[in-house]
C-alpha cells in the first residue's frame, strides 16, 4: 500500500512574537489559531498554540524553537506552520 500522506498544514509564515502578547492568525476553513509566545531565559521561545474552530477548542499544542527557526505544530489531522521572529 501506499504510505498516508499527512496534509498540508497551513504555513502562517513569519510571526513577529512578543513575549506573552498573543496574536490570533486565520487558518481557513473556520478554524483560527491563536499564538501565546513566552519568550525565554535562555533567548528561545514557547509557543502555546490554540487552534480552533467554531469556537471549540480542537487542540493546544505547545512547542519550544528559537527565534528564525520554521516549527510545525500537529494535533491529529490539523496543524500549523510558522517561523516566530522576535520583535526586537
């Protein structure tokens, strides 16, 4: 058989993050993802990532990168793709 092909996430591309300023980005398809960055100690960033739909919470993945760096955030059948950028 043929191996699953996982979907293509959306990529929201480059997001300027602040720390623990959340900012909300449309995925399409009704559903919304909210970033909640907390930058730290060390200079990295932790994404807490909301994605929703309808008003539902589908998932709230969380994933830690640095600053520049392309993360793919999955939760079952949906995701996101994006490069946090530190606003300086």
């Amino acid at each position: 058989g043929t191996a699953a092909v996982s979907p293509k996430v959306p990529d929201l591309g480059v997001v300027e993050v602040s720390d623990g300023i959340p900012s909300q980005h449309d995925l399409g398809g009704g559903r919304v993802c909210t970033i909640i960055p907390a930058i730290q100690k060390d200079g990295s960033v932790m994404l807490t990532l909301q994605l929703e739909q309808a008003d539902q919470l589908l998932a709230m993945p969380r994933v830690q990168t640095l600053s520049g760096r392309a993360i793919i955030a999955r939760a079952g059948d949906i995701g996101v793709e994006l490069t946090p950028q530190i606003k300086p």
